[in-house]
C-alpha cells in the first residue's frame, strides 16, 4: 500500500499554499501593469468607440425596422437553405444582399441613398440645440 506519510501531506500542502501565492502575486503584477500602462488606442478601436451611438440612433430609425424586415423576406423567399452535408453552413446575409443588389441595381441604389439621406438629416436634426 502506498499511504501517504504526515511528512509528504505538509509536504504537498505546503507546495499547493506556494503555488496559490505565486499565482496571486503573478495576477497582482498583471492587475498593476494594466493600471500603469496607458490605453492604445487604434485605429479600430476608436471607429468602434465612434460608431457606437450611430449604431444606437440606427436602432432607434423607424426605418431600420422596414429595412431589416425587407432583408428577412427577400432571405426567407431565396429558398431552402443548402443542405449541410454539402455546403456546412446557411447562406450569409450579405451574400444574399449581394444577390438581391444584383437583380434590382437601381432599387439597390436609390434605397440605399434615401436610407443615407434620411440618417444624414435625422442625425443632423437630432443633434442640433432645440429652437426656442
């Protein structure tokens, strides 16, 4: 029988304590040099930082919901998706607002420069100082 001895469970007791204190003051050194180093910014990081209330004033368009509703009918009328033995995967969106953008050009386009024009003149509108 292999029984441990009092002498090998301080032993293993006392390595596991070390083990854990080294493994805390290793996380403490990272915690700290996260709090010395200063942020980087890059260049995506700040178009994210940009992006973000456009994408929150988008959320908030009525016509989002009309374009978004759009996409979803013209995906659900595109057909069955491929079968996953032969593809492995469900057609992308942007794969069918490709197709869908090559059988109506013109719509595409002029939906897609109303859309602009409309977010250009909301955002304009919603950020200017209310008249008195």
């Amino acid at each position: 029988m292999n029984t441990p001895t009092p002498f090998s469970q301080a032993l293993s007791a006392s390595s596991a304590q070390l083990r854990l204190a080294e493994s805390r003051a290793q996380i403490a050194r990272w915690l700290e040099q996260d709090r010395q180093a200063p942020v980087a910014s890059s260049a995506l990081g700040c178009a994210v930082r940009s992006a973000l209330p456009l994408l929150g004033g988008l959320r908030a368009h009525p016509g989002t919901a009309v374009v978004l509703g759009a996409l979803a009918q013209a995906w659900l009328r595109s057909g069955p998706p491929p079968s996953p033995v032969g593809s492995g995967f469900i057609r992308p969106p942007w794969d069918l607002a490709i197709a869908l953008a090559r059988r109506h050009p013109r719509i595409s386009l002029v939906a897609v420069g109303v859309t602009g024009l409309a977010l250009w003149w909301w955002s304009r509108s919603s950020s200017r100082p209310p008249s008195r």
